[in-house]
C-alpha cells in the first residue's frame, strides 16, 4: 500500500497500476504481478534478512518494496535503460538504502557478498553457482523461480554451512534469466 505502483509502469499503463496482473515496462520485460511481490517478499523477510540482493530490477517495483523492510537492499538489472530508469524512482521516492547496478545477475554481486537473502525475479532452469556461493552460510535463502519458458516452480534454497535445502512452492511464470549486459 505504501508503494505507488503507478509510478514504475509507463504513463499510458498508469490506469491500469493497480490490477493484480503483470504488466509491459518495454524491452520485452515485466513489471511482476503483485500477489507474487507479495508472496515472494513474504518468503524473504521470513527469515529476517538484513542484506537482500535482488537480480533482476526491471521497473524497481520489487525493489521499492523491499527496501524500506531491510537494512540494505541490492539490486542488479542487465538492461541498461531499465536500471537508469529504476534508479531515477528510488530517488524520486527517497529510498536511499538501494545500490542499484548495471550488471549480470547470473554472477550474483560479489563485492558485498554474502547476503542474508537472495530473491530472482527471472527464471532459469539451473541456479547459477554464484547465487548459492553468495548466499549466508547462516541461514541465508534463495527465492528463484526454477524452470523452463513456459512454467516454473518458484523454489525457497535455505543454507546452512554447506548445506542447501530446497522446498518447491507455488507455480509461477517470470521472463527468463538471460546472460550479459545490453
Ligand atoms: N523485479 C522486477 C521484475 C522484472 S522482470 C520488477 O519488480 O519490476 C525481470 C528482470 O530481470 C528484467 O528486467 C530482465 O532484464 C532482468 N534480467 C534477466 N536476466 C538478468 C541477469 N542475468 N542479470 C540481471 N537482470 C536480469
């Protein structure tokens, strides 16, 4: 409720903000639906993360969320134009404990590893390594949907030590986890 959803989709689209459905932010990506913001913020904040990376910043929507629940939120996105973009709301909005980055997801962020919670908010159908290596070996989770184009499994990684234990949740579709940045 505290997050003006309609600032983070075009102007044309701005009617339309506050529907429970995903939406077009250009580039062939999407502003996720918001009952899976909400579920998938849920699942982060569960385990009480101080410094959460999301990959995958598109509209910052998921990010502006978050922020104002955690310490620190990072956030990186592939497509320049939509990190530029994302960067000028959290500024508009005053959210100043964001770092967002111009940068491959599929490397996680390695410069401020580890992070007490991972979330992906575009699918693959295997995790990338550096997202488990850079998770908290104290309890850190991974949310990422786990899957091919057309139907994903959004998947709770949970580290302890050397351990990951995974736990299958609800059936979701996100535009893929794509390699390099344009
Ligand atoms: N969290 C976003 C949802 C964006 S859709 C929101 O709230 O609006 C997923 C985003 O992931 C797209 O913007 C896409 O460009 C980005 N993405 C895909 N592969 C990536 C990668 N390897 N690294 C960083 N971002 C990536």
């Amino acid at each position: 409720r505290n997050t003006p959803r309609h600032l983070f989709v075009d102007e044309a689209l701005a009617s339309r903000a506050y529907e429970d459905t995903a939406l077009p932010i250009g580039y062939n990506q999407t502003i996720s639906q918001p009952y899976v913001v909400a579920a998938m913020t849920d699942l982060v904040l569960r385990g009480n993360p101080r410094r959460v990376l999301e990959i995958g910043t598109g509209s910052g929507y998921q990010a502006a969320v978050l922020a104002p629940l955690v310490e620190k939120l990072y956030t990186v996105e592939r497509i320049e134009p939509l990190a530029r973009q994302a960067r000028q709301r959290f500024r508009k909005l005053g959210l100043r404990n964001i770092r967002a980055s111009h940068s491959d997801g599929i490397e996680g962020l390695p410069e401020f590893a580890p992070y007490d919670a991972i979330i992906t908010t575009a699918a693959t159908e295997e995790i990338p390594p550096a997202l488990l290596e850079q998770l908290s070996p104290d309890g850190g989770r991974l949310v990422i949907p786990l899957g091919g184009p057309h139907y994903q499994t959004l998947t709770l990684v949970t580290r302890q030590g050397d351990t990951y234990e995974h736990g299958d949740l609800d059936p979701v579709i996100f535009v893929p986890l794509l390699r390099g940045c344009v």
